[in-house]
C-alpha cells in the first residue's frame, strides 16, 4: 500500500507490519545478532523469521515503530516484494565445506552488489553454489551459478515457485570475471525486453533461450 512505511510489509491482520533486513548471502556477524535480539526485546517483537532466501524477518512491529526500528537496527531494507533483486543466497563453497570447489560466498557477495538496487521488470532471485551438489539451488533461481572444477557454469530462467521451471544453462567453465559479467548482461537484457512483472521463467518461455544466447554471449 502507499502509505506503507519505507520498508515494511503489511501483514495478515492488516495492522502489524514485517521488514526484511538485508544480509548478502545471508552472512551475519555477532555484533547483528546481538543488536537484533536487544531491538527485537525493546520494541516487543514476537517474530523473528529466518527465511529461504538466508534473511531474518522481523515480524508484528507497530506502524508507528518502524521507522524508529530501522533507525535502532542500522541495516539496509532487504527488498521483498518490489521489482529489483530480492536476495542473493549462497551455499558456504571453498570458506568451509569439505565438497567446495569454488568461492560461492565470494561470488554471491559481488553479485548482489552488483545488481542491488538495479530496476528490472519483476522480481529476481539469484542462487550460487559452490559445487554440483547445487545447495544455492542455482537451477531454480532467475540467475543461478554453480562452480565446477573447469569453471562456473550459469544458468537463467529458473523459478520455484506455483509455476516451477528448471532454469537453462547458458554457459560453463567461465572465470570468476566473465560469470559476474555474463550474469550482468543477461539481467540488463531481460531489464530491456521483459514485460511488467514478467519473470525470468516466463520471459524465457516467451522468448526462448536462444534469443537469450544470441544477444548476450
């Protein structure tokens, strides 16, 4: 709605509200956990959520304390619901997992600072992995990169969702440099051809993932 405070999402009950914020691929430090559980016990919140995209939803805040609590949290707003990059969530990759063959948190940190604030037509998930095993879910995000022995592989189109699509493979065996830049052209091509509140799923069923190829690579 309008009038909805920056930052806050109005929920079922149509009187409390919900924020988001954010914490790229989902890495958080002490000194955040520590200060969220003191605003959360100042201001009598009764939810804090960890979500599928790796943030925390704080959850049943007043109107009238929103701004304040933003101002207490010292966080930026992690986008929920408009049509820019939600989140960027990562599997842990080469920093600790024994199966790592790539810096997946490293990448996913680029990545959202990359396209954070960017406009596009709906919505975007993106989903980095470290290894094959594919625990970013990469498959099934609008941008998805798995790390491989030969290189980063990347893939568009992929969707979880009620309509749920398995995401194309667009290129392998690229180099930390050439992923982030192939990811960008391919955003900044769907920002130019997609439709209003098109998905990367739909878009590339509209278009075909060739058209896609053939502009970007």
């Amino acid at each position: 709605m309008p009038d909805n405070p920056e930052g806050a999402i109005l929920q079922r009950d149509k009187l409390s509200y919900a924020i988001v914020p954010r914490t790229p691929v989902g890495l958080v430090s002490a000194d955040i956990l520590e200060n969220m559980g003191r605003v959360a016990r100042k201001y009598n919140i009764p939810i804090i959520k960890v979500t599928s995209g790796q943030r925390m939803a704080l959850v049943g805040i007043k109107k009238d304390e929103v701004d304040k609590i933003w101002e207490d949290l010292g966080m930026d707003v992690g986008r929920a619901i408009e049509l820019c990059l939600h989140y960027v969530q990562a599997c842990p990759g080469t920093a600790v997992c024994k199966f790592g063959v790539r810096d997946s948190l490293g990448v996913g940190t680029e990545l959202e600072k990359l396209f954070v604030g960017m406009e596009l037509p709906a919505k975007v998930k993106i989903g980095v992995s470290g290894c094959p095993l594919c625990c970013g879910e990469s498959f099934v995000r609008d941008i998805g990169v798995i790390g491989k022995k030969k290189g980063w592989t990347l893939i568009f189109g992929g969707n979880s969702a009620g309509r749920p699509r398995i995401g194309d493979i667009v290129a392998e065996g690229l180099s930390k440099e050439e992923v982030l830049d192939l990811a960008k052209r391919c955003l900044e091509y769907y920002a130019a051809n997609g439709k209003k509140r098109e998905r990367t799923a739909r878009f590339i069923e509209r278009i075909g993932i060739e058209a896609l190829k053939q502009s970007v690579l």
